[in-house]
C-alpha cells in the first residue's frame, strides 16, 4: 500500500496556529495566577498569623510545665502585638504581620498557664484579615490547656 505524497508530512515544525493556541493558553493560565495571587498572600498572612499565636502559646505552656512557674501571654488588640511574660517578665513581644488584627478582643485580654500546664481561664483569641470577613479563632481550653484552632 502506498501513501500519496500528500499524505506524508516532511516538515518538522509546529503550525501558526499550534504557537497562537499554546500562547493563548499560557497567557489565560498567566492571567488567572495573577488575579488570583492577593487573594493567596492575604491567606498566607493569616495562615502565619495564627500559626505564630499557637507556636507561642504551646511555647508558653510547656515551659511552664518544664520550669515549673507561670507564663502569661497578653493580646493587645489596640496595638495588634502580645506579650510572653515569665513570671510577670515580659520574655518575647510579637507583632501580627501586616493585614492581620484582632477581632472581637478586649485589650489587653491575657492567658496564664499554671505549672501543671492548665490555662487559669479559657480564652478565645480571633484574628482576621482587615476589612474581610476571613478569620481564624485559637481556643485555649481552661482544663488542661489544650490549644486548638478553627478557621472561619
């Protein structure tokens, strides 16, 4: 059986068309990235946020479990900072990155953990993003200071 030379491709290139089509579809993909990149970021602050509040909050706990004393940390919504305290010592000052603030919190509101690693109370600490209705809540359990967060 022989193929008309019609048939047969010679050239080894891509057609105009398959170049237009593959660039159409990188600038689409290009596009969306960028409209959807502020949207990502402003999530990454509060993912690191309330990361960073549960870090030293358990921090807090477990050197007063270790060192058997207290440790206090105070939220200062006023000024979206908290304070580690070591019996009453302020040991650590942190701010919220930028975008992140307290929501719905007394200022100051505070923690104490006990040496057996209780919170003296429970508390709930809320942060969200400024101007959005995305938040995220640190739950600080009284009995046994177990430490938990829900995203909102």
């Amino acid at each position: 059986m022989m193929m008309s030379k019609q048939m047969i491709r010679t050239d080894g290139g891509f057609s105009l068309l398959e170049i237009l089509l593959v660039l159409v579809l990188l600038t689409g993909g290009c596009l969306a990235l960028i409209l959807h990149l502020p949207h990502l970021t402003e999530r990454q602050q509060l993912t690191l946020a309330t990361t960073r509040v549960v870090e030293d909050l358990r921090e807090a706990r477990f050197a007063a479990m270790s060192e058997n004393t207290y440790y206090t940390v105070n939220f200062y919504s006023d000024a979206n900072v908290y304070h580690v305290l070591r019996e009453g010592k302020v040991i650590r000052v942190a701010n919220l990155p930028p975008g992140v603030e307290y929501f719905n919190a007394p200022s100051p509101s505070s923690v104490l953990f006990k040496a057996n690693g209780e919170a003296q109370q429970g508390t709930t600490v809320m942060l969200r993003m400024k101007g959005q209705n995305r938040r995220s809540q640190v739950i600080i359990a009284p009995i046994g200071g177990r430490i938990r967060v829900e995203n909102l």
